[in-house]
C-alpha cells in the first residue's frame, strides 16, 4: 500500500512536471494537450478528440448537436438530437421515425404517394394544391382557395367558369356572353346601356341618372329627362334661352 501511494505520489509529479514543461495555453492556464483537452478556453481534465462546446469528448461515439452532447453516435443532427438519418428524418428540428423524401411541416412523408399543401399532409398524390387540399388541376379548378369539380378557363370569385360561354360581373356568374357588365349582370352594350349600374334595353348616348337616351333627341336637367331637345335647364325644365328666360330656377 506504501509503495502504491509513493508510484502515485510519483505520478502525478511526473504530470505535473510533464504539465510545466509543454504547456499549451487554455484561457490563461497552462496545460499539456497529452493529458488534457481546452474546449472554448474552457480546460477539461482528460484528454479527447473533440469538443462539443466547453465539454471535451469522442467523437466516435458521442455526437454534439448544437452544442449538446449526446451518448449516442448518430450521422446527422436533428435539432439537438443525432439520428441515423438512413432510416429517420428530420422535419423542422423533430425527429421521425419514418425515413421519408420530403417533409411536410414536421411531418415527413414519401412525395411519390402524398401531396403536402400549406403544411397539411394529403394522402393521395397530386399535381397542385388548392388551399390545404391536393388537386388534380387538369380536370378540377382552384378558385380563392375553393376546390371546383369542373375544369374551367377562369375562376368568377370562388367559382370556375368557361368565360367563353360566361361572364363574370362583379364576382357573379352570368349565364350569358356579354361585352361589358353593369353592376353584376353581363350586358351586350352595343344594343344596351348601363347608367348608374341599372340596365337599360336601349342603346343611348348618354345617362339621364339611371335612365340611358339620346342627347340629340332629348335633355337631362338635374337628373330629369325633357323629351325634346334644348340646349339650356332651368330646374328641372330644359328650354332654349333665345325665346325664354330662367329666373331663380323658375321659367319667366
Ligand atoms: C416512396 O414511395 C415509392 C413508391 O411506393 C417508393 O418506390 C420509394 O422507395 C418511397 N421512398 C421513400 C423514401 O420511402
Ligand atoms: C340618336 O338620335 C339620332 C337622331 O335620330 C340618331 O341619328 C342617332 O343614331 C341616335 N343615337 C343613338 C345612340 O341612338
């Protein structure tokens, strides 16, 4: 036992000697990188092939994931955690164990059996996504986020359409072709008129409030039709002020 302690005794005055004559420098400690590890300037009394922040370890057998030392030797991190990424999968920092090809939020999954659509995981494979729900955009329409059953060539708000038989008015189908809308209805306007958003089935030149006509024929005084033509109101009235006189808005 005696002898012991003095081969100790003897050791570690051999360290330290060892320590005083090749010294490298941790911080501004001393040491000897045989015996030894400084890991950020932080010295960790046994001596590694690595350091995983201020903690000296084997890189063989443990990993360092951000900075995290983990028991476990993995050949990919996942957050701070290693993982065998040959048969797990990484989503956002959360481990799967499920080896996929892609990742939906921190769900992984296989892209050549489902459809991930603003982070929401579709069980089937499709070409595009409508919203959070997986289309097949050749026979169905993606509308403001609405699924349509119906292949159009436009969209009218939520709804498909085929614009060549369609109008849309104001987000409103029309059953119907027009040229032009007024309001929400399609219109054919080289036979209609649109004043103030209501339909007229006359073709004028010119609006009379909601009312269409044709300046040549009549006149519009503050929203009233005179039907004759004149080039002057008075009121409500038109008259033609080579043969009459308006007087505060009253003929005289
Ligand atoms: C995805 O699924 C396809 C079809 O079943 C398969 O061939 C492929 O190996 C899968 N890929 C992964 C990463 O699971
Ligand atoms: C207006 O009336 C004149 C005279 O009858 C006519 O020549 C013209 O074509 C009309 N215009 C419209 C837009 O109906």
């Amino acid at each position: 036992m005696d002898m012991c302690k003095g081969i100790i005794t003897f050791l570690l005055v051999c360290v330290s000697l060892i320590e005083r004559s090749d010294a490298a420098l941790c911080g501004s400690i001393a040491y000897n990188p045989a015996f030894k590890t400084c890991c950020k300037g932080v010295l960790n009394n046994y001596r590694e092939n690595a350091c995983c922040g201020i903690v000296a370890i084997d890189h063989t057998v443990k990993s360092c994931c951000k900075g995290v030392v983990n028991n476990y030797k993995g050949n990919a991190c996942c957050g701070t955690v290693p993982i065998d990424n040959t048969v797990k999968s990484c989503c956002k920092g959360v481990v799967n164990n499920y080896k996929g090809n892609a990742c939906c939020g921190t769900v992984a999954y296989n892209q050549s059996l489902k459809t991930c659509c603003k982070g929401v995981l579709n069980n089937y494979r499709a070409n595009a996504c409508c919203g959070i729900v997986a289309i097949d955009h050749t026979v169905k329409s993606c509308c403001k986020g609405v699924v349509n059953n119906y292949k159009g060539n436009a969209c009218c708000g939520t709804v498909a359409i085929d614009n060549t038989v369609k109008s849309c008015c104001k987000g409103v189908v029309n059953n119907y072709k027009g040229n032009a809308c007024c309001g929400i209805v399609a219109i054919d306007n080289t036979v209609k008129s649109c004043c103030k958003g209501v339909v007229n089935n006359y073709k004028g030149n010119a609006c009379c409030g909601t009312v269409a006509f044709n300046q040549t024929l009549k006149t519009c005084c503050k929203g009233i039709l005179n039907n004759y033509r004149a080039n002057a109101c008075c009121g409500i009235i038109a008259y033609n002020p080579s043969f009459k006189k308006c007087c505060k808005g009253v003929l005289c």
